[in-house]
C-alpha cells in the first residue's frame, strides 16, 4: 500500500502501490504544467464508506511513497484515462484499472500427472471465478468480492480459433 502526504496534513492518503504510480504520473504531469486540480478516490474497505477529494496545487508539497522497492509496469490505457478525467471540471477520479480482455488460455483436462493441460484460447467478454487456486492453494473470495456479486454470474466465452 503506498501512502501520499500532502501539504502539512497528519493524515497520510493510502492508496494501492500499482494505482499510485499511475497516479503520480498523471499528477506530476499536472503539476509541472502549474495546473491546479482535485484528486478523489472512494475509501478502502478497512476505512468508513465514502469518498475523499483534495485540492492539488503546484506550492504545496507533496511527496509519494511506494512499499514496493521495485517501480511496476505502467499501462498507457490507465494512465490516459486518469489523464482525461484530469482534464475535465471534476478533476481526476481514481478508477479501477482494465484489463484486456481478449483471448487467454483455458483448462479443458487434466493430464495424467495431475497438472492441467491448456487446449487453446477464448474470447472473453465476462469472467466469473467460482473457484481461483493459486500455487495449489484454493483463494477465498473477499467479502467485498461477494458484495459485488462478481463469483454470482457469468456468460459463457466463445471458443477461438487457433
């Protein structure tokens, strides 16, 4: 979790290391342009409902920081919209990155082993996961996953041709 402090403010702004470096680059932008603006996120889920906006003027100090030791891989799409909204009257609007969505690999057996054979791709328009196993270990879905409904429905993908 990266954390941005702003201005003289005690209260340290959280935000998830992958969005804030998308972030920090539309800010910077911004700022070096002597461009004022608002930022606004909707709050975690460990943190009261709602959503926060603040003031982003180039005078006041402001300095992000990262957990990841590591910079990550920026996606141009991301970084585009978060730059468009920058640009309207609302200012920026921090959203959910999206994923592209195009041909990925499917399961259709097992092989003698055990492990999982891949027999090709398809198109995928919706994805429901009704059950994600990582490393041999089946993941739980989060509360706030069932909130949304996401493990509740799905539509079929067509199958690719290969």
């Amino acid at each position: 979790m990266g954390t941005i402090y702003y201005g003289g403010s005690a209260t340290p702004i959280h935000i998830e290391d992958r969005a804030l470096a998308h972030l920090k680059v539309v800010i910077a932008t911004k700022l070096r342009r002597s461009e004022s603006f608002t930022v606004t996120w909707k709050h975690p889920d460990d943190q009261p409902r709602g959503r926060s906006t603040i003031w982003l003027h180039p005078s006041i100090p402001l300095r992000f920081v990262f957990d990841d030791p590591e910079p990550t891989d920026l996606s141009r799409e991301w970084i585009e919209e978060l730059a468009s909204s920058a640009n309207s009257s609302g200012g920026i609007t921090l959203v959910a990155e999206h994923f592209d969505t195009g041909p990925v690999d499917v399961v259709a057996s097992e092989d003698e082993e055990g492990g999982d054979v891949s027999v090709g791709k398809v198109d995928v328009e919706e994805l429901t996961i009704e059950k994600l196993t990582v490393a041999g270990n089946e993941v739980p879905p989060t509360p706030a996953d069932e909130a949304a409904g996401i493990l509740q429905t799905a539509e079929t993908p067509a199958q690719s041709e290969n």
